[in-house]
C-alpha cells in the first residue's frame, strides 16, 4: 500500500490524538497532591452514583504510541524547513501540524501573523498582496496544508517507508 495524503492526513490525526491522550508526568502534580494516589471521599453524598459520572477517555495503547513515534519521526524528518521542495513557505509543517491538532483557519493564520512577526499596519499597507509567504487567507492556507501532505506522502513513498497497516 502507498501513502497517499489522505492517508497522511488520517494518521497525523491519530498521532496528535494519541499524543494529547498520553498522560504526561508532570512533577509539579506530585508536588502539589502529595502523593500518585487518587483523593478519597470525605463525604458519602460524593460517593460513586449519586453525582453524574465521569468517563475518561481511553489511554492510548502501544501501537498507537507505537505510530505516535514513527509519525512523528517522519514529521520532523521531512517537513522541516530545509528538507521541503522549491516554493514551498518555511512554515508548510506548522499549518500541517496545526491543522492536524483541529485548530480552526483564523486560529492558524493569527499563528503565521506572529511566527512571521508581520505587523497589523503592515498587512493593512500591503495593499491586497498579503507579505506571509504563500498567503495567509483561508483559501492559500488550505492550499499550504493540501500542498504540506502530499509532500510528506510523496517524501513517505520515495523513501519506502511503509504504511502502519502492519503495525
């Protein structure tokens, strides 16, 4: 099986879901509890099913951290700024990354206004040619994200790495 950006895009997805699902060990947690253990209830009216319950979402399991690793890898291998093609703006791997994470457009192109540190006075001068490389309207950020992924799938099939249908 080839990579295919679709492809991409689904298993970046599963990456940063997996990645925000992780639980991250955090010192200043233990510091501040005391201790790993759960807090017990001082009351019986907080006792299990008399409040609403609670569900947690499911940890991720080892292949999922498993892909996690490797996606990750592959990400930062191949879309940073200086393995990408000809034209393509230094930041295509933050759209792609963001994108991946759900943020919304607007969100992403306040995002590139600061990495790119382009003044509002700036881009109100710039008379309709927006000065972020590859434009920064929601139509040129879907084309940089589009652009972003069958990049990293032509990258992924070039080098033979193989699809995580195994994994």
């Amino acid at each position: 099986m080839i990579w295919t950006p679709d492809l991409v895009e689904d298993c970046l997805r599963e990456a940063t879901r997996t990645l925000r699902l992780s639980p991250s060990f955090d010192t200043r947690y233990l510091a501040a509890k005391g201790s790993w253990w759960p807090e017990y209830l001082q009351d019986t009216t907080e006792a299990y099913g008399y409040t609403a319950a609670v569900v947690k979402p499911a940890k991720p399991n080892a292949a999922e951290i498993g892909r996690l690793d490797h996606m990750i890898g592959y990400f930062a291998r191949f879309m940073a700024p200086d393995q990408l093609a000809e034209g393509m703006p230094a930041d295509t791997g933050r759209v792609v990354w963001a994108r991946a994470n759900g943020l919304a457009w607007p969100r992403i192109s306040q995002a590139r206004v600061a990495f790119w540190r382009v003044s509002r006075a700036e881009l109100d001068r710039s008379g309709g040619k927006s000065p972020i490389p590859g434009g920064n309207s929601e139509p040129s950020l879907r084309l940089i994200y589009t652009t972003g992924l069958g990049f990293l799938a032509q990258q992924l099939n070039q080098h033979a790495i193989p699809t995580f249908e195994g994994i």
